[in-house]
C-alpha cells in the first residue's frame, strides 16, 4: 500500500509502500535507521540534583503514514501536541520521519540527528512549557523535529535555502528558538546563565540543555557542569542525547566513561522481570506503583557504578526507552 503525506494544500505521495531503508534511492540511509541512540538528562537543584539518562537503542524499524490522514497537519504549537493521545503519538512520530526524509534529501541539512531524536522532542514538548520553559539546543541542527511541532512546517521546502529556514534555531524565526548556535559544547553555558537570569529576575520557568555524547568530550561542557554543581539552579535540566554518534568517533578516557552510562543488561532483565510480574498482577494504586519505582531505581543502583557525574554531585537517574514517549515523559518529569 502506497503513502502520502499532506500539509495544507501541499501533497507528497510515493507508490512504493511504506519507507524503509531499503527502499529505492532511501537505501543509503540504511545507517541512519540502525544507528544506536541514547538520552539523557540533567538536573542540579539544591535540594535534589539529578542526572536522568535513557537508553534510546532499539533500531528504527520502517514507518508509513496514512493515506489523507496526517497527524501533522494539525500541529501548530506545542499546545497541540500536549492534546494528543498516545496513539496519535506514536502516528506523528512516523509523520515526521517520512516528512524529514522527504523534504530534507531535497534541500539537504541534518538527516540523522534529527530522525534520532523525533521520540525525545515530543517529550520535551509535552513535559514543558516552551517558550516559557526555555529549549537551548546543542549543535542546533538537531533541532528540525523542534521546528515542525512550533508550526514551521509549512517552510520546509525553503530550509537552508536563501530567505528561508535557518538549518538551526534562530530567533528571528520563533519565539520558541532561544539562542542561535551551531557549534558543539556550547550549550551548557548558556543554559547555566540562562537559568541564574531567570533566578534573579524572580521568574519561574525551567531551562533545558538538550547536548550530545560528542559534545561531552569538549572542555567547554565540562567547565559549565562544574559551575552548575557549584551554583546548583534549581531550574535547570541537562539532556544528554547519547547517540554514540558524531563527525568523528569520540576517543578517551571520558568517552569511554561515557559509554558504562550506557544500559546494563543485568538491569534490563531485573527491570524486564517486574514489569512482567506487575502485569500479571491486578490493577495497583498510586501508592504501589510509587513503591515499585523505589525498588526499581534501588536495584539500578546496586548494578550500576559511580559516575562522573555522581563526583560533581549529580545524580544518575534512568535509564529509559528513549523511542518510548511515554517512558520519557516519565522520566523528563521526574527530573525537572
């Protein structure tokens, strides 16, 4: 069955079935779909600072959107993300991965990053309240699937061209673009005075630092997280997208620091094991279900080593499906 994607009056329609990485002139992007990918968050509050991370593995494994019925269409802000089901979620989320592939081979930009991160963006939109919560996004050219639900769509086809959208965030475009960046390491910085601004002016409001694992090996980020656990705002959340990615392979000490962030298997099958038996077991309480997290997140513990981020008095907390909206939903609240 062949697909089309609307967006106003504009229509795309392919007759070769759904898209996949195999399919035709899509075939070099077979890596995109099989590459590994990981999240993770960040948070210093003085009174409960927290790393949160999600385990974002599982490969993509095709998609297809439904003949004149786009979820996409009706998103304009991220109010109306906020409105949707969960299975009109996990709809969008193929939406826009068939809408990035189809616009993006066709005025290039930043594929890949942005296929990655499709799941997380809607968390993050429905988790907090941009523009009031500020968005600061690291290496900006993740930042595509950021622009389709703040209602850009509909200048995709001018990306990167003369006049048209910028391939990163930018100011003049939306109130929802905070800074205007595109190299790696950075936004950790702004993120921090961002945050003490909003302290001193008295406004509420969190800041969320969206970084990737490659950025984490630049002294730039590690300075700012040394000046957040000495200042500790309580506002201020720090995503760590670990895709395992980036213009070349990140090599080191801290690198390979990084990757025992990366999910423990004895965990998985601990974790894979409650949740089978909380199935088999009748409806639970609010209470129960907080009691069983506790135990969760205490037997992560016992499996898990210390961190780098546990030394600068940060907290480890996750991991989670980082292809499950849900799951990071949970997650992103628990750590802000």
């Amino acid at each position: 069955m062949g697909w089309s994607l609307r967006y106003g009056a504009r229509r795309a329609r392919r007759t070769a079935g759904p898209v996949s990485c195999r399919n035709a002139h899509l075939g070099v992007l077979e890596h995109t779909f099989r590459a590994e990918t990981r999240t993770s968050a960040v948070r210093a509050s003085r009174r409960d600072r927290g790393i949160a991370a999600c385990d974002l593995r599982h490969p993509f494994r095709g998609f297809r959107v439904r003949l004149g019925d786009s979820v996409l269409e009706a998103i304009h802000s991220p109010a109306d993300v906020r409105r949707l089901t969960h299975p009109q979620l996990a709809e969008l989320a193929q939406e826009i991965r068939a809408f990035l592939i189809e616009h993006v081979t066709r005025t290039s930009g930043h594929l890949s990053p942005n296929l990655g991160v499709v799941e997380l963006t809607l968390a993050l939109h429905r988790t907090f309240d941009s523009p009031h919560d500020l968005l600061v996004w690291d290496t900006g050219h993740q930042a595509y699937v950021h622009k389709l639900l703040t209602g850009r769509a509909e200048a995709f086809d001018t990306l990167r061209q003369p006049g048209g959208l910028s391939g990163y965030p930018s100011r003049s475009e939306s109130e929802h673009d905070v800074i205007e960046n595109s190299h790696a390491s950075t936004s950790l910085s702004y993120a921090l005075g961002l945050a003490e601004a909003k302290l001193r002016r008295g406004e509420d409001g969190h800041v969320v630092a969206i970084v990737g694992d490659g950025a984490l090996t630049g002294g730039m980020a590690y300075e700012a997280l040394n000046q957040i656990a000495h200042l500790q705002p309580p506002n201020l959340l720090v995503v760590l997208n670990d895709n395992g990615r980036s213009y070349a392979p990140t090599v080191g000490g801290l690198a390979q620091h990084l990757q025992q962030l990366r999910l423990d298997p004895r965990y998985d099958r601990l974790r894979t094991e409650i949740d089978q038996r909380l199935r088999d077991l009748p409806a639970l309480g609010s209470t129960a279900h907080e009691a069983v997290r506790r135990v969760k997140e205490s037997v992560k513990q016992l499996v898990q080593r210390t961190t780098v981020f546990d030394g600068l008095g940060l907290v480890y907390v996750g991991p989670a499906d980082g292809h499950d909206v849900i799951a990071l939903e949970d997650l992103l609240t628990r750590s802000r």
